[in-house]
C-alpha cells in the first residue's frame, strides 16, 4: 500500500504541473488535485473535511494578518510618492557618476522593497519612476530595464516579505527570525549589483553615461530630506521586531498605520489616493489568499500520498552530503522559475522538499533565505520572468521584450554569485538571527524590558554574561 500512496502522489505532482502547462489557474490546480488525491487516498468524505474544516483553520491563522498590513504599508508609501523621493536622492548622490543612475535605481528598489514586501510592486513603481531618467540621459536600453528589473527582486528578499510570512507560516517558522534573516542577503544582492554596474560602466562609459548637471552638496543634503520616510517606516518595523517591542502581527498594522499618518500629515494623500492604495492591496490579497487555499489542500495529499518523506530517503541514499542535495535543488528551482510565478513554487514544493531538509538536518531558516534566493532569480528568467512582463508593460513599446530579457542577462550572472555566497557562508544568513536570539533570550533570563535594556547597554551598566 506505501509503495501505491507514494505512486499516486508523484502522478498528482504530475497532473499539477500538467494543469499548470494547460493554463489552469494555479490555485484551482492545486485545489483540484490535492481533493482528488485525498479522495483516492482515503475518502471524498475525507477529502471534504479538509477542504472545509482544515483549509479554514489554517487561513484563520493570525500570522496570514501580516501579508495585508505590510502590502497595504508599501501601497501607501508608493501612492504617497515616497518611492520617488528615495530614488531623487539616490540620484542626486550618484548620477555624475558612469552608471550611477543605475546604481540609484537598485537604491531605490531595495528602498521599496523595504517597505512593500512584493517583487512586482516593486519593479512596477520603478519602472515609472527610473525607466524613463536612464533612458533621457542615454543609457543602453537593457542596462535601464534589465537593472530595475532584477532589483525589484530584492522585494521578495528584503523584510517585510510576503513569500518570507508564507514560507514561516507553511514550515512553522519564525516570520521575526526569518525577516531578520534576509537582511544581510538583501543589503549583499543589491551590493553586489551596484559593484557589477559600475564596473561595466568604467569599462564602456557609452553603457551608462553620467548626468551632465553638476549637482551641489547643499542640493544633495536637500534630497536625503526626503528619503526620511522609507527609512522611518523601516525601521520602526525592523527594528520594533528586533527589540521585542511588538510582533511580527502587530508591526504590520503598525507600519501600515506609521505610512497612513507621514504620508496624511506630509499632505501627499487624497481620497483617490487612499483607494488606490486599498483596492490594490485588496486585489493581490485576494489571490494571495485563494492560492493559499488550494495549497493547504495539496499540502495534505502530498503528506498523506508520503511523496515527500520518499524522496527524502532517495536523498539520503544517493549521497550523504547536504551540498549535493541543495545543488540538485538548485538546479530544480531554477528550471521551475522558468514557467511557474514565486508563489507557486514555494507552495507546490515546500510539502515535497521539507521532508528531505529535516533528514539532512538542514537549518530550515537557512534554507528558507536560499530558497527565496531560488524564487528571485526565476523572476527574471526566460521565457516566463514576472518582473520582466511586468515591466515591459510599464515601459510599453519603448524597449522590446527582448532586449529586457538581454539586459538581466548580467543580473542573472550576479545572482548566480551571490546565491553561491549564501550557500557557502550561512552565517551570513544567520547572523542576525542568531543575535536576535540571544538578545531575547538574555532579556527573559534577566527580566528587563527592551527600553531598559538599551538604556543600560547605552550607559556601561548592561551586565556581562
């Protein structure tokens, strides 16, 4: 009977891909299988109880809360043109320099991504905003797309993160540790970005010329005033997580309502404005929430059909080093980024792949980072690449699909480093986390509260130990 239950949940995994070929709509795929396989498993009866008891258990799940408030926090601040006001001043520092206004725009991205949490949103606010300023001052066409493009990946890997809260919530994770977890990574991708641009741009200034206007040190202090914003709302979210001030759940409503009342008294609101802003966070909830629906049905089948725990043995026999494991992965995600969105992935393969990460003893927070890493690129890769759909519909007929997809070429490359990087050091991932961990621990061990303990870290006075 194993040997049957492992057999029809690896034909599952098949039809879902098949209906995902087909042009299904992924959470009615998976919705599908997962109630059918269950059905063949057990029972329809059974099949039932899931999808009306389980599925709302789950979606009841007070961390999903998180998902609305730090989308509705990034529709705010985009709405409210805070996003414009990080990449001027990011312009105004570097644009003299060969490739500086492509180094602002992956500034300005990972500025974004900081308060919106979504891949796209980012790459789509940018692309209004920096697109155009390259294009102007002479920049190669795919350098201009191709660098807004994969910076706005950097939304899936800089906190606050949509596939970060779904990834924690699916493995059990902590969604504060893995927030803290992605910002090295993050800060290391757009870094290692920045240092790729301008070292093309030194070798071929025609690449990315620089901006013609001289531009003062008063009118580049002016422009830091109003990046202001972003970095507030960053860090009274980061930071209040860090600190143990409020949760994960209470941090989103916090950052929501912190982007509502800068940008209302800032005088950038209107109520056209506002209900933008809502119905956009409305919308991609909405099919946020619809594919987490499906997924808990598949999830199920996948752990009653043992799919997973199969291919976790397969794992171990084959090779008892967890590199060679995490490479195979690799390999597999990269070739699913190819016609499948973020989302999907992670939810189709998370039931299959946890299994074989528990066997080798795998840090799961690690491998979340690494795994978001995987997601990031596939946003970029041909012949799907979201972020590049999604900004060549900004930019319009003005630069081809074709040369979007030529200019990630390089970005590809970088990922391709920094994902190495990532896999080789996990204590780059891990740092933070691990501060975090003993910054707590100490605060319960000794009774103090956040505020207090800075106070006295501040003064010397914090004891050792």
């Amino acid at each position: 009977m194993t040997v049957e239950r492992e057999l029809i949940g690896g034909l599952g995994v098949l039809l879902m891909i098949a209906l995902l070929f087909l042009r299904v709509p992924v959470a009615f795929a998976m919705l599908l299988v997962g109630w059918g396989g269950i059905s063949v498993l057990r029972s329809t009866g059974a099949a039932d109880a899931v999808l009306s008891a389980d599925t709302f258990r789950m979606l009841l799940n007070f961390d999903l809360t998180t998902i609305p408030s730090f989308m509705l926090m990034g529709y705010i601040a985009y709405v409210a043109g805070f996003t414009r006001d990080v990449y001027e001043a990011a312009r105004q520092w570097f644009g003299r320099l060969p490739g500086g206004l492509a180094a602002a725009s992956t500034i300005g991205c990972a500025s974004f991504a900081a308060v919106s949490g979504s891949s796209l949103a980012t790459a789509a606010a940018m692309g209004k905003i920096a697109v155009p300023e390259m294009l102007r001052q002479g920049y190669d066409k795919g350098l201009a797309t191709g660098v807004v493009a994969a910076s706005g990946t950097l939304g899936s890997l800089i906190p606050p993160s949509v596939l970060m809260i779904l990834y924690a919530v699916f493995t059990q994770q902590s969604i504060a540790l893995l927030f803290l977890a992605g910002i090295i990574p993050g800060i290391l991708s757009a870094a290692i970005y920045i240092a790729m641009i301008q070292t093309r741009a030194y070798i071929n200034p025609k690449l990315a010329p620089g901006m013609p206007d001289r531009i003062s040190f008063r009118q580049k202090v002016s422009a830091m005033k109003g990046a202001w914003a972003i970095g507030l709302l960053f860090l009274m979210v980061i930071g209040g997580i860090m600190l143990g001030v409020f949760t994960p759940m209470e941090a989103g409503a916090i950052g929501a309502t912190g982007a509502f009342l800068i940008a209302l008294f800032a005088g950038r609101l209107t109520k056209e404005k506002v209900t933008l802003a809502f119905i956009d966070t409305l919308r991609q909830t909405g099919a946020i929430f619809a594919i987490i629906f499906g997924a808990i049905v598949f999830t199920r089948f996948i752990a009653l059909s043992g799919v997973g725990q199969y291919l976790a043995d397969v794992a171990s026999l084959m090779s008892d080093r967890a590199i060679f494991v995490i490479i195979a992965l690799s390999v597999i995600y990269l070739i699913l980024g190819t016609f499948m969105g973020p989302i999907e992935i992670m939810l189709i393969t998370l039931p299959i792949v946890i299994p074989v990460m528990d066997s080798y003893g795998i840090s799961l927070l690690w491998f979340g980072i690494i795994m978001i890493k995987y997601l990031e690129i596939g946003l970029i890769t041909p012949p799907l690449g979201f972020n590049v759909y999604m900004l060549s519909s900004v930019v319009g007929r003005q630069v081809p699909i074709a040369t979007i997809f030529r200019g990630v070429t390089w970005f590809l490359a970088m990922d391709i480093v920094t994902l190495a990087l990532l896999i080789g050091f996990p204590a780059i991932s891990l740092f933070l986390p691990d501060v975090y961990i003993t910054w707590t621990s100490f605060l319960r061990v000794e009774n103090l509260g956040a505020m207090e303990a800075i106070w006295l870290w501040i003064t010397g006075s914090l004891p050792s130990g």
